[in-house]
C-alpha cells in the first residue's frame, strides 16, 4: 500500500483527521509509513494539551501503532505556544510543516487533506 502523509491545518477538522487515520492505520498501517503534519490553526489545542483529554488519548494510541506525528514550531511560535507544551515522547516539532509536507511528497507519500 501506498505511504501517506496527512495534513492538519484547521482546529475544526481533528476528528474527521483521526477518523480516517483510525481506519487508515487499521487496515494499512502494516504496509503503509502514516505521518500526519500539524500546522497553522490546528496546533491551538497544544496550547493546553489536556484540555481535550480524549483527543490525546486517540493520538497516543495511533502514535503507538507506528503513526509518526509532526507538528510546525513556526505555527507554534506564531500562536505563542512554547514547544515544551508538546507531549515529545510522540510528537516531533519539525522546523516548517510545509517543508515537512514537500519532503514526504518527494518521498513519494500520498498527501491526504481531510
């Protein structure tokens, strides 16, 4: 199966992002690499990371079936969110997300946008 690198840049779209990656990471993550990038508004729940518990407890458990998660420390930084807010045992701050995004693609990962 294809390798996939799915991007979130809006608050709003978070669960529809880990509805598909649950599926996703289901039925392909044994064949498939899975990334998601995280960038522009919908780095706003770092901010707060328990804030929305459920939320977390579904991106761990991705995380620790092999989903690679990255988020943008420009996006951090614009939002004033300081990077030790990010949980790093299962979230990698990446310089840009959309140089993240343009590196996986020329690795030849599908780009998925929920």
């Amino acid at each position: 199966m294809t390798d996939v690198v799915f991007h979130i840049d809006e608050d709003a779209r978070w669960e529809q992002l880990l509805n598909n990656l649950e599926y996703y990471s289901a039925n392909f993550g044994e064949t498939s690499k899975i990334e998601v990038v995280i960038n522009g508004p919908a780095v706003r729940p770092f901010n707060g990371f328990d804030v929305n518990p459920e939320r977390g407890k579904r991106i761990r458990a991705l995380a620790d079936a092999g989903v690679r998660f990255t988020i943008c420390a420009s996006s951090l930084h614009n939002r004033q969110i300081g990077e030790e807010n990010i949980p790093s045992d299962f979230i990698a701050i990446v310089p840009q997300g959309i140089a993240e995004l343009v590196a996986r693609q020329g690795d030849g990962f599908a780009y998925i946008k929920p």
